[in-house]
C-alpha cells in the first residue's frame, strides 16, 4: 500500500481525501493556514483540515509550502507520492520531485484546455459541451504536466458553476483512485500535453460578476450559471446591487440594460437578443421569481441598468 502525502484546501477536495483514506495509506495532509471569513472576520479551517483532524490523520498548514521547515517535514513523512487537490499554493521544483513517484494533481477540466484556478467557470462561460477530470503529474508551469488519465462529462443545459465543481469534485475522485495503482505499478506511462490546444482560466475577481448588459443575451446566461454561487452576477439598480440569480436568453432587441415586458414576462436587452431574469435579489433581502420581484419593486419594469 502506498504512502501519500495529500495537499488540498476547499470542499472541492474532499471527495480524493477520503477515497485515498479508504485506498492508500495517508502518512499526512497539508492545507492552507485559517483564515479570517465573513463579516465577524472570525478564524475559519478548511474544509480539508476538518476532515484530516476528524480521522486523526497528521496535518501542517505551513504558510508558505516553500517554508524550510515545511520542505523538511515533508521529506521526513517519507511519502512514495504526492496528491494534490485544489491546494492553493504553487510547489516548487525540488518539492515536487521529493517523493520518487513525483507530485500528482486532480485538475478540474479535460488538459491541456482550461488551464489555471477557474476551469469550471471557464467552461461554461464558453458554451463548452463537455468538461472532465484530469490526473497529471505536476512540474513547474501552470498545469502543464505530462497527463495519466481523463475522463470527460457532458454539461447540463442548466449547469452551473456549484454544480459543475460537485460532479467533477466526485468523477476526479473516482478517476484518481483508478488511475493510482495503474501508475505506481508502471502500467501507465505519463504523455506530455499539446500546448498548441491550451486554453487558460485565471482566477476570478470578486468585480467579473458585474454583468455588462452590452454583452450578447446567450453569455450573460452562461456567465450567470458559471459564476453560481460565486462571485454572483449583479447590476446597478435604484443605487443598490441587484443580483440577477436565474434567467434564461431569448430573441428580440431592446436598448441594453432596459428592464421592458414582452409577452408577459420581464425582458432586459442586450447587445444581442433578450436576458430573461427568473429570480432576483437585492441586498438584505431574499431571493425573489421575477412575478414577485416586479410586484414588490414596481419601478424595475422600464428602469435602465447599470452594467
């Protein structure tokens, strides 16, 4: 049974942690340090370190990965393997080779397209009918490693960004508990990507969910869906920041930005075809279906937004 050191942070991880606990022997488990969240700014542990102290498993949240005295706690857990989901730090060179089956990574995307921290949302923001889980090896550039396996997944019509991450959060810890014993036991050998396909997903700021209503109807959908829950789509209305939850696109034309009722419905227009908001919030209130959001704030409709 192999030794495994396992790096990861957010829930997105745990699906892997527990398949290697229940498959392999997990010497230690490396996350990121607490963090201070929400309005109180209270200390908050990952989600990885809750489950890791709940199995009793050894655990070091060094600040910085690269730190001397985290480089040498990992060489003496003496691990035949590194697994790393969702860590959140980059590893250098000399720590990805300590263990002698080097450092493999659970990418949420189908290598070398979507590279970096938002493949989900990249994804659906393109319109992309499928997405995958990859297990590569990691070296030194921005997930460019050689690759072991993929497996692809179809994208829902109505797929969104929490559920997109649940799907492949699951399909990558199936796909890497697979792929392991194949690699360890030599029966897979590691192809280098095509870096002519590449495609990249930064990571995403808090202010990308602004929605410009100057975009086509089709992307503001698929940028509503991609960036559900986080950071949210939002446009500026009577002062404040209304968020636009749900909607579906349409055909039509409308100055963009104006809030009109066409056939019944609310409509905004945009620089291409129709925005058809089913559910909306303002700040401090639940989240509303349009009928009762126009019933309750009777200036919506004919109001211009702010994108």
């Amino acid at each position: 049974m192999a030794k495994i050191v396992f790096m990861g942070t957010p829930a997105f991880a745990l699906p892997s942690l527990i398949a290697l606990m229940e498959s392999h022997r997990v010497v230690g488990v490396v996350t990121q340090p607490d963090r201070r969240a929400g309005r109180r700014k209270r200390l908050r542990e990952s989600p990885v370190k809750v489950l890791a102290r709940e199995a009793g498993l050894t655990l070091m949240q060094p600040e910085r990965i690269r730190e001397e005295a985290a480089i040498e706690t990992l060489r003496a857990w003496d691990a035949d393997l590194h697994v790393v989901v969702a860590y959140g730090q980059i590893l250098p060179q000399p720590l990805l080779d300590l263990p002698r089956f080097g450092t493999v990574n659970v990418h949420a995307s189908l290598l070398p397209r979507w590279r970096g921290a938002a493949p989900i949302q990249a994804a659906i923001k393109a319109g992309d009918r499928e997405s995958g889980a990859t297990i590569m090896l990691l070296d030194a550039g921005l997930d460019t490693g050689p690759l072991l396996a993929k497996r692809a997944l179809p994208l829902a019509p109505d797929e969104t960004g929490q559920s997109l991450h649940d799907k492949l959060s699951q399909l990558g810890a199936e796909l890497l508990v697979e792929t392991l014993p194949r690699y360890l036991n030599g029966e897979i050998e590691p192809h280098e990507q095509d870096d002519s396909l590449a495609t990249y997903a930064p990571r995403i700021k808090k202010e990308e969910g602004r929605i410009d209503w100057t975009s086509s109807a089709q992307a503001i959908e698929r940028k509503v869906r991609a960036h559900t829950p986080w950071p949210g789509a939002y446009t500026g209305w009577a002062g404040a920041q209304l968020r636009i939850l749900a909607g579906n696109h349409g055909a039509g034309r409308a100055e963009a930005g104006r809030v009109i009722e066409k056939n019944g419905k609310i409509a905004i227009g945009t620089g291409d075809g129709l925005y058809y908001p089913t559910s909306l919030q303002v700040p401090g209130k639940r989240r509303l279906r349009v009928a009762d959001f126009v019933n309750g704030y009777h200036d919506f409709a004919g109001a211009l937004l702010d994108g």
